[in-house]
C-alpha cells in the first residue's frame, strides 16, 4: 500500500510539474506581449509628439523666414480654387534662383496665366530675353498645386509632374514655393 500510495504521489507530482511548466510559460509570454504593447503605446505617443513639436516648429520656421505668421497667412480661412487663380499673374520677386534674386523691369514682365486647370508660364531674363514659353495643368487640393508641365520640341512632347505651395494668397498678390527646386516667387495679378 504504501508502494502504491507513493506511486500515486510521484504521478500525481509528475501530472503537476508540467502544468505548472505551461502556466509559467503562458504568464511569461503574456507579460512578455504586454511589455512590448506598452513599449509600442510610449513609441507612438512620442512619435506624435515630435510630429507635433516639429509642426510647430515648420510654422515658426515659416514666420522667421517670411515675418508673417501662420495664422495670418491663414486668415481669410477661404479655400483657394482654381478659378480665385484666374488671370495673368506678373513675378515681383524670385527667390532661390541664382542669378534672378533680383528682377529688373524686363525680369518683371515674366508671368504666368491661370485659365480654368490650365496655366502658362512666360519667364524673361533681366535683358527681355523669353527663356521659357510653357503650360500644362494644374490641379488644387487645399494650398497644394500639383502641376504637370507640358514640354514639346522636335523629339516628341515631355510631361512632368510636381507640386507648389502657395504660402500666401490674397485678391492682388500670391507667395508660391516650387517643392521641387524650392525657389519661392512673389508675384501680382494684371489689372487686365
């Protein structure tokens, strides 16, 4: 009896172990998921906070660069369209271009048209010479252009995407910046 009673015990001990083996493992990996959650929940909330800080950042380097700040920039709240572009718009300045920091009168007679989704863009060197004669389209999302340039020539015509932000926008004047070359143009609308 008292063999069998020991057998019993060891089995039952034997029946036990592993049990408590597979709930340590189990506790073990589910603190182990939990950890890395939490570790994930810190990373994106710190993530967001420095998008945030750098947004901040973005608009107040904005202000520094252009002495206006953001919120007046965005004051009129209005949603610029294509058809608060239309006209023909003359360069005032030009600024990330060497050699076209400063206009003359020959360089202010550079200008682009806005007509529906179309523009085009006619640009003079400071001796009236015409070094551009293009278009293409242009669709607005919020103060984001995406343009598609149209060039032809001999060989055959060339498209080629890109986008403008337009930082400034009133009745009379508009403030682009090229997100390809980062050349940023001042320019006002003809009276015509």
């Amino acid at each position: 009896m008292k063999n069998k009673v020991l057998i019993l015990a060891l089995l039952g001990i034997a029946f036990m172990v592993p049990t408590h083996g597979t709930e340590a493992q189990f506790l073990k990996r589910l603190g182990k998921k939990t950890k890395e959650a939490a570790e994930r929940g810190v990373e994106n909330t710190v993530e967001r906070k420095a998008e945030q800080k750098a947004e901040e950042g973005t608009d107040k380097a904005i202000e520094t660069v252009f002495g206006v700040p953001k919120k007046v920039m965005d004051k009129n709240g209005d949603t610029l369209n294509a058809n608060s572009l239309e006209g023909i718009w003359h360069y005032e300045s030009l600024e990330g271009v060497p050699g076209f920091e400063s206009l003359n009168e020959c360089g202010k007679k550079s200008n682009i048209t806005y007509s529906g989704t179309n523009y085009h863009v006619l640009f003079y060197d400071n001796d009236c010479k015409l070094l551009t004669d293009s278009g293409g389209t242009f669709e607005m999302e919020g103060n984001i252009m995406t343009i598609t340039a149209i060039a032809q020539d001999e060989m055959g015509t060339t498209k080629m995407k890109t986008t403008q932000t337009i930082l400034e926008h009133g009745e009379d004047y508009l403030v682009i910046k090229d997100d390809l070359t980062g050349a940023v143009v001042n320019l006002t609308k003809s009276e015509q």
